[in-house]
C-alpha cells in the first residue's frame, strides 16, 4: 500500500526528490549507511532508485533507526517492490586496512555497480547522500552528480529506502554470525559496543569479524573502545 507523498511531517517525504525532477533528473537514487560505529561486522550501504513521476512510496516507511525491527521487517518487502535498489558492504578487515571513511565510500560504490548492472542508468541519476560529507566520489573511477543533504535519512523516501535495505540486510548477517560466536550477543547487539558485548571480548578475545583497530584490550582482558 502506498502514502501520498505529502504524509505527516515526522515522516518523509518526496518532496526533494521531486524538486530534482523538475530540474531534469530522470533518477534519484538515495544513499545510507548502517554500521559505521559497530566494532564488529560489516558497514552497509544502501541504495534505492525512484524514477521521475513517482508520487508514492511504501506506507510505514521511516529512516531505519525509527522503525522496530518488527517494522523494518514488515516494510522491507514493501520497500522492495516500490523501486531498484541494493546494498553494498565493506567488511572488518577492510574497515581496519584503510579506514571507515574510504570504506564507506568503497560499500556505496558496490551497491551503485549492482544497481547499474540491473539496469539502472546510474550515471544519469542523482545520488542523494545522507549527511554533510561526501564520502563517495572519492572512491569513484567516474564522477556521479552527488547532493549531500543533512537529514535526508528521515526527510526523503528514497533515502529512508535505502537506510531500510542497509539495516535489514546487515542485521541478517549478524544474526548470521551470532550462530557462530554467540558469546558476544550479536543478534541483540548487531555488533555494537553494548555491556554484553565488551564482556564477550574481554572473556574469549577478538574474532575476525571484529574491527581490530578501533578495541583496546587491557592486560587484565577488560576491553574498551581505542581512543
């Protein structure tokens, strides 16, 4: 089911979206990240493609970090039928060779080349980035026309999409990966610096999917995060 663009301010909108339309643009595809300040798994980012004329989008659809995970579950699917879209990762051990913000960028660049090779004309859209930084077109081998827009996550349908793909799809993996290491409580903490935890890395010591770089481990085994 779909809302009218024009719904309850707390939501977004198509507001921006709609006003690039009427500039000349063909696509806005909306860009987020989830995971940038775990201390183990993945970063994720997200993207989603709205063509011009959409008016519409998925009835529920929030910014991810507003949504339960019961409701990011029963939108996903919804988010998925309304438009193109896909989520790139960049794992730990990247993250700690060359940083989050490069990462971030090089995540972002595999989602766009998955998009594209669906069919999506990316090079003639425009990238709507979530925040005050470009952390993308450094990354890229050919310049995009990328906005950046402060609160484009909880103001832009086709941002909010994206930031539901990015947690969905992330959370999958780390409850994947809290079968294998259930010491840390991933499935509740999503890799995150919760209680539980820093318990579990003070107690059993750092796995591969943890960010190496950004823990400190002490010589009584308590661990925090590297200042």
């Amino acid at each position: 089911m779909a809302v009218a663009a024009a719904a309850v301010a707390k939501d977004p909108t198509l507001v921006v979206e709609q006003e690039y339309f009427a500039a000349g643009a063909e696509i806005v595809i909306g860009v987020d990240e989830v995971g940038r300040g775990a201390i183990a798994g993945p970063v994720a980012v997200g993207v989603h493609a709205v063509v011009a004329g959409t008016d519409a989008f998925p009835e529920g659809l929030r910014d991810s970090k507003l949504l339960s995970e019961k409701r990011r579950d029963g939108v996903a699917p919804l988010v998925h039928a309304w438009g193109s879209g896909a989520v790139g990762f960049a794992s730990a051990e990247e993250i700690d060779a060359h940083g989050i913000t490069t990462m971030l960028g090089q995540a972002a660049r595999r989602a766009l080349l998955e998009l594209r090779a669906a069919g999506v004309p990316v090079e003639r859209s425009v990238i709507l980035l979530d925040g005050a930084h470009d952390w993308l077109s450094t990354v890229l081998r050919a310049p995009l026309d990328v906005r950046t827009r402060v609160g484009a996550d909880r103001a832009c349908a086709s941002v909010a999409a994206a930031s539901v793909r990015a947690k969905v799809a992330r959370d999958a993996l780390m409850r994947e990966a809290d079968e294998a290491h259930p010491e840390y409580a991933w499935a509740s903490n999503k890799g995150y610096g919760a209680k539980a935890h820093f318990a579990g890395i003070a107690a059993h010591g750092l796995t591969e999917l943890h960010r190496h770089t950004w823990i400190k481990l002490s010589a009584v085994g308590s661990a925090s995060l590297e200042a």
